[in-house]
C-alpha cells in the first residue's frame, strides 16, 4: 500500500513521524522525501503580470488568452502531446503551473521573458522588476 503524506507544519512532521514508529514492521518499507521549494505567491503574481503583458501586445494565431498564453508557455518549457479534442479541436497534455517546484517556475518566468524580448515586448513595471530578479537570482 502507497501513502502519500504532504508536510506542511511542524504538528504534521511529528504525525507522520508518529505512524512511522507506530507502524508495525513485518518487512522492510520504503520512504521517499521530496524537499522541493513550492513556488511561492511572489512567483505567482509575476507570472501573471508577464502573462498579461505578452496578451497584450503579441499578435499570435488564434488570439489566445492569457490563460491560453499560460499554456502556450508551458508546452514550450515542458513539452505536452496534443489530441483531438472529444467534441472540437485539439487538446493539449500534459502540463499544469501547479505542478511546477519553485525553480521550474523560475524557469517559466524566464521563458516567457526570452519570448517577450523577442518580440518586443514592453514590460509593465511589475513584469520588468519580475525579469530584474530573475536575472539576478541567476547570476548568483
């Protein structure tokens, strides 16, 4: 039996440590910790600021959304496969923002900046203190 435990405070570290020593050991069990930085609000509000920003101003084929654009940025960082839809359409796989760890959201960001710039985009003041972080974090 698999169990999935997300850890989210100190009172759920001392659970989860608890039914590990409280489980019985018949056999020998596997455990598996992922101490993956969640992307944080911060990184949330400027990826929608660049997001509007490049809805705004780039001309695109289909005149996609941001929500659109969103995914649209993902296919180009992750890759997705696309299918025909069920009722119309195409549907794309395969990628979800909420998913993303702090650093692969870092690399999203950055994504949609190098799109931006080539195509010319003039960021609004939010998006451009965005890619000055981005950038920095970076370099360091």
């Amino acid at each position: 039996m698999k169990r999935i435990y997300k850890i989210d405070s100190e009172q759920d570290k001392r659970e989860i440590a608890q039914r590990i020593a409280d489980a019985p050991f018949s056999k020998p069990f596997t455990i598996v910790a992922s101490f993956e930085d969640d992307r944080t609000a911060d990184q949330n509000k400027k990826l929608w600021a660049s997001l509007r920003d490049v809805h705004k101003q780039v001309k695109w084929p289909g005149n996609p959304t941001v929500e659109d654009w969103k995914e649209i940025f993902m296919a180009a960082l992750r890759g997705q496969r696309m299918f025909p839809g069920i009722s119309t359409g195409m549907v794309a796989t395969g990628g979800s923002t909420s998913r993303l760890n702090k650093a692969q959201f870092s690399d999203l960001i950055m994504t949609i900046y190098e799109f931006g710039m080539d195509q010319d985009v003039a960021w609004s003041k939010d998006s451009e203190e965005i890619f000055e972080e981005h950038r920095e974090n970076i370099a360091s």
